[in-house]
C-alpha cells in the first residue's frame, strides 16, 4: 500500500530525493529492497497521505498487541520501518490525540475485528491444548493466569502458542506479511514476535516460514558471488580427426618407473577421442611437443589446433 500510494506522488517522491541528497543520511533510493518503494536510509519513505499514516498508526499503535504503547516505544517502532518529513512531531500528536490512551471511556478507539478475534482465537486454542500446555507446565515453567474473567497460559508476561499450526501462521501473517510490517528479515521478525508471544521451538518455525515466504525469496539481497557460467570450447562444425584438441597433465601418481604422470591429448572436433601417454612430472615444453609428434602427427599430419588447459 505504501508504494501504491508512493506511486501516486512520484513527483514528490523526485522532488524529495534531490532535496535530500545534500543532508548526513542517504538519498532517497528508487526500488531495490525487500519490498518495492522509495526509501530513505532503508525504511519506506511515506507520502503526505493521511489515511495511509492513519494506517500505518493504527498497526504500531492501535492494533498489535501490547496495545497503544507509549510514545517513547511508538516512535521506536515508527522510526525503524518509516520515514516521512516532520515524522516525530505528527506521532507525538497523534499518541497525545488518542482517548483510549488517555482512559476517556466516552470515545474508545475500536480495532479492527482481525485484531479482536486474535486474542480470543488464542485463548480457545489454549483451551483446546489445556492438556499439552499442562505438560509444557512443568517443562517451560509457563503458567495459567486469569485475565478479566479468562485464563490465559503465560511464560512470564508473553502469551503461550499452543501447537497449532493455523494459529502461529496467523501471528506471522500479522507481524510478517502485512504491508505495514514490510516482509522483515528472521532475525527482525523474531524479535517482534518474541516480544508478544512464546511457543517451544519458535526461533526455528520463523526461520522455516521466511524460507518459505515467496516474497522474500524473490526479493532477499545476494549476498554471496555469482558463480561464472560454464564456457565450452567452440569447434567448427566440419572439424577433422584430431584437428582440434587438448592437453592435459595428471600428475603426482603412483610411479612406474620415471614415469608418474600421464599427458591426455582429446580429439574437440570429430572423434571425442582420447589419447594418454605416460610422462614424468618434470616435463617440458619440448616433451610435450615431442609425444603429441610421435603419437598424433606423424599418423594425422593435420595442423592441429591446440587448446592448453
């Protein structure tokens, strides 16, 4: 969504990168990280748009649990995916403008029913697991506790993942896949759901699921060397016997003798044939002239196109 409505202010997106371009942080960059959009420093530049600010707001602030954080952790988690101009004044209006954080019960801000029903699909998955999570008790040292009326399985204050496969997808979905989160790496998305929730095994279902996020795989930076493709050796189409070949020495083998060494001479063109002479390791140029005279001149009598590997 970011960089739909980034689309639709290109000029400014233009007119933003060359008046940045002179300040201590990078330019404004064109599309080249996990996510298509112009960004600033590696965080998504936001347009003065403010339904998509209200939009973004409602996920760091309003949305994901723990709900309507301070400002200090608000602008924390704002500052590190996005950036747009006058970005610390506009959060601090808007966490100071919110009534549910203000404890005003005449106008509480509603969430979204995705949201809502999150905490609660937890809390009967929890019960349908109760029999696990009484095991895992006694090996995690999580515990039950009663919320407003609902028990909860807690490990210290993080809610407690029974293993259910439908419900931890969700959670990623949530904090992985939405456009707000912004397809974060392993190691960011762990931190984000470590810090709401807690299930056995968790470091290692996160990596699992980014491996196996197309968006992702498709999008990740390379971060190691390009392998240089295979080259193989042109011929003509009407090559002759042996008029195009190569030579090669396999050396340091079992001695026979002097020799302890084979030179291979292979036909390229015509034949695929192969020819191996034995040799010793030291030697020479002349040598090497000398054996492919004796045993592919003087039978072929064809100038010979040699190839050295």
């Amino acid at each position: 969504m970011v960089a739909i409505t980034q689309d639709q202010y290109l000029p400014l997106m233009e007119a933003w990168q060359k008046e940045h371009s002179t300040t201590t942080v990078s330019t404004l960059c064109p599309p080249y990280d996990e996510i298509r959009g112009w960004r600033k420093e590696g965080r998504l530049a936001v347009p003065p748009n403010l339904a998509l600010k209200r939009k973004i707001m409602f996920h760091i602030h309003d949305a994901v649990e723990p709900k309507h954080p301070n400002l200090s952790r608000t602008l924390h988690q704002t500052t590190r995916l996005y950036w747009w101009l006058d970005m610390k004044d506009w959060v601090t209006r808007y966490v100071e403008n919110c009534e549910q954080c203000h404890h005003n019960p005449t106008t509480v801000r509603t969430t979204t029913p995705t949201i809502t029903s999150l905490r609660s699909k937890i809390h009967e998955v929890q019960e349908q697991y109760h029999t696990t999570l009484e095991e895992w008790s006694s090996l995690h040292s999580i515990e039950e506790k009663t919320n407003k009326g609902q028990g909860n399985w807690l490990k210290e204050e993080y809610l407690v993942i029974p293993p259910d496969e439908v419900l931890r997808r969700e959670i990623l979905q949530l904090l992985h896949n939405t456009p707000t989160a912004g397809y974060p790496s392993q190691d960011e998305t762990f931190a984000q759901v470590s810090h709401l929730y807690w299930w056995s095994g968790m470091r290692m279902w996160i990596t699992d699921y980014i491996v196996g996020c197309a968006i992702c795989q498709q999008n990740k930076n390379i971060t190691h060397r390009t392998c240089t493709p295979l080259y193989r050796i042109s011929i003509s189409e009407n090559a002759l016997l042996f008029q195009q070949i190569a030579l090669d020495l396999i050396t340091r083998l079992p001695p026979n003798r002097p020799h302890n060494s084979v030179l291979t001479i292979v036909d390229h063109g015509c034949s695929r044939a192969a020819v191996f002479l034995p040799c010793a390791m030291t030697i020479t140029g002349p040598g090497v002239a000398q054996l492919y005279f004796d045993n592919v001149y003087r039978w072929f009598r064809l100038p010979s196109k040699v190839i050295s590997d």
